[in-house]
C-alpha cells in the first residue's frame, strides 16, 4: 500500500480513520479512496491520512463586534494544530447578537441559536469522525453553543475564549446607550448627547464589557 509509506496512524487517530482509512485493514482502507480522493482535492497529502482530525468550532459573524475577528482566531487554531501534527476542520456557526436584534423580529432567533450553534458544531465532529476538537466563544449565545456541543459528544475539548473589548471613551460600555435612551425619553439629555454616547460607547472588537 502507498500509504505505508508514511509509516502507521497516529495513536491519536482514535475515530477519523473511519473517514480516511483504516491503514491496518486492507479492506476497508480501498473502501474509503473515494473519501481520500476528495480530501487530497481539499489539500490532503499521504501523510496528512495518519494524522488525527480536530474540529474547530469557531462561531463567526462580521455582523457583530463579539466574533467578528472569530475567522482570523480560527486560522491561528488552525495553524497550531497543524504545527502539532492534527488536521483542522473549521466549522462557523452562525451568530445571533441581543444588542443589536433587541427589540426586533431578530431577537427572537437570539436564544435559540445556542441549540443551533451546538447543532452544526456536532454536525460537523460527526460527519468528519474528528478525534478532538477545539471551540472558540465570545457571547451568551456562542459560549454555552459551543461548550453543549462538547457534552453531548463527550469529544476531547479545548475551550478558547475569545477576549473582551476594551471600554469605550470616559469608561463608557453598551449599558451606558441603554441609560442614555432612558435619559432622553426623560427629557434629561438632548439627542446630541445621545448620539455622542452612542458613537463612544464600545472601542471595538471583543464582548461585552459591562
């Protein structure tokens, strides 16, 4: 066989032979080269068939601050299971943000798609037969998603969180916009002073820091 040319398995390789190939079983390892066929199309080397399969759910939007830099957090992960001998198949969730659908139609779909997150986070570990996997969060919806998802498959799971934005201007956060709505339906400050709180209030990328 041409592949026991890159010596066995890693011991690591516990369920994604299933996919690739069991290079100890004749049989089954010609089973899965239409399997291999497409893997080698997405960049698989003979080597990369020994090599244990990670999933690495990253749940990622560019719609909101939380996980709007969740893709470039993936290909870091992706990069250093590589080094460290593991495959990485990315997965992203979608992503629903409450601070930006409250008081919408959207606001309903927010709670639900922690099910939904842990939903294609398992679709996918299964699909591939991964071995392990690695999540990455950074709300209430993708933290809880992605964590439900590594107990129901009792998979091997490293949980990365994803950083916190720093303050806004003065110390402002996103709450200080819900008491400035509250202050001018009072009459207590103008919409200049609104607009100011809101233009200041979140530096950027990152969670809630409030």
């Amino acid at each position: 066989m041409a592949y026991s040319q890159t010596g066995q398995a890693s011991s690591l390789k516990a369920r994604s032979r299933k996919l690739t190939g069991d290079p100890d079983n004749e049989q089954h390892w010609v089973k899965m080269a239409g399997s291999r066929s497409h893997l080698r199309a997405a960049g698989f080397t003979d080597e990369d068939f020994g090599k244990p399969i990670v999933t690495i759910a990253c749940p990622y939007s560019n719609a909101l601050p939380c996980n709007n830099k969740f893709r470039y957090l993936a290909d870091i992960v992706l990069d250093e299971v590589q080094k460290r001998g593991g495959k990485g198949f990315i997965c992203h969730p979608p992503v629903v943000s409450d601070g930006e659908t409250m008081g919408t139609h959207g606001m309903k779909y927010s709670l639900v798609s922690r099910e939904w997150i842990a939903d294609c986070v398992e679709i996918m570990h299964e699909a591939y037969a991964a071995d392990a996997v690695v999540a990455v969060g950074g709300c209430d919806k993708t933290v809880p998603g992605v964590l439900m998802s590594a107990l129901r498959l009792n998979a091997i799971t490293t949980f990365v969180y994803g950083g916190a934005r720093l303050p806004g201007e003065n110390g402002l956060d996103t709450s200080n916009v819900k008491e400035a709505i509250g202050a001018y339906g009072a009459g207590l400050i103008d919409m200049e002073e609104l607009h100011r709180i809101e233009r200041c209030s979140a530096a950027g990328s990152g969670t809630c820091s409030e």
